[in-house]
C-alpha cells in the first residue's frame, strides 16, 4: 500500500496536501494524525505543525486477488488470475494446469472459495461487490449441462405426469434450471427445502 507522511499548519490541510499528492480521493484513504497542532509558548513560539500518514486503501481487485494468490500458493498451484468489474460484479478467471482440484465435485469446492472471496473482500473493503470465480470456463460448461439437464428432464415430467425432483443446488444453478424452462407451456418449476440442501421440483403445470 502506498503511504506518506505530510505535515501542515492543520490537519485538514495536511490530508488535502496528500491526497493531491496520491492523486486520490478521501474515500480511497485511510488518514492517521501522528501530532496534532499547537500553538506553542504564549501562542507564538515554536509553533508545532500537524503531522499526519495519509495510506491509499486496497482497492476491491487487489484483496481478492491477494486473498486467492494466498490459497493457492499454501496448496502449491501455479495459476494466473484474470480480473474484470462491471456494475459491482468482479469476474475472476482463474487458469492453470490441474485445476480439478479447485473445482471439486459438481463445483463444490468452487462455490466454497468463491464465497470465501465474497466475504473477505466485503469485510476488507468499504464498496460491497459480488465475486464469481470460474476456472477454465467451468460455469458455462456447468451451465449448458443443467440447461439440457432440465430440458430433458421436463420431457420425462410431460411423458410420465410425474414431477421431478433434482439433486440439492446452490441458488446460482437452480436459477439456471428455472430459467431454462420458464416458457415451457406444459411444466412448471419450484424449489423447496432449506438451505444447502434446496432443491428444484419440475412439475406440470396446475399439479402443485
């Protein structure tokens, strides 16, 4: 973190003369007053300045990214990390050789980091953002398995009657399944139990 002492008349004017030197707004700072002002004897002499550490705030990008750097060199990963922010979403592309272990079974392991970044980054930082990790474009590939899942499956829920039950998701993949036949004019989707265990019930339409 990038960080500079400034000392002026007042403090307030000590933290504006460091901010134009960081080139940077309040909000990006964390200000430390090391010595307040005085007047010093009968007002006159020795007057002492106010003197104050002026430290540029981690921006969301970089705690992630720090954070995640971490994890994978105590598990011994050689990995890149790609980062993009828009409208308070930051996609993190992660990318390297054996990466299956990240992932886990159905994603798992994926879903535990990612919300693990999630809360670091939004404890550490003051701008609340949503993180979504993705290793070797596994989300998409993820995706267009659940969306076929849950074409074929609403075809077996019209061929038999019966509803149809999925295995537990996280919210993110049984929003997939939900949209995937949400204009299905015979079938219906809804989701029922608690939390990590909910899951999504594909059934005909006025059955429920």
């Amino acid at each position: 973190m990038k960080s500079i002492e400034i000392a002026a008349k007042t403090v307030d004017s000590a933290i504006e003369t460091a901010l134009k030197e960081l080139q940077v707004t309040r909000e990006d700072v964390e200000v430390e007053v090391l010595e307040e002002p005085s007047r010093g004897l009968f007002g006159i002499l020795g007057l002492k300045l106010a003197k104050v550490r002026v430290t540029v705030k981690k921006s969301t990008k970089e705690v992630a990214i720090e954070f995640l750097q971490s994890i994978f060199k105590s598990m011994d990963l050689n990995v890149s990390l790609e980062s993009i922010i828009n409208n308070n979403v930051m996609n993190i592309s992660i990318k390297g050789s054996q990466l299956g272990i990240l992932i886990g079974r159905r994603g798992e392991t994926l879903d535990a980091l990612q919300y693990l970044t999630n809360l670091v980054v939004n404890r550490k930082t003051e701008k609340k953002i949503h993180v979504i990790l993705d290793i070797e474009g596994y989300r998409k590939r993820r995706e267009e398995t659940l969306i076929r899942l849950a074409r074929r499956l609403a075809e077996k829920v019209i061929k038999t009657g019966k509803k149809v039950m999925l295995e537990p998701m996280n919210p993110q993949e049984r929003r997939i399944i939900h949209t995937a036949i949400q204009n299905n004019p015979n079938v219906t989707t809804y989701s029922e139990g608690e939390e990590p265990y909910r899951k999504v019930i594909i059934t005909m339409k006025n059955a429920r």
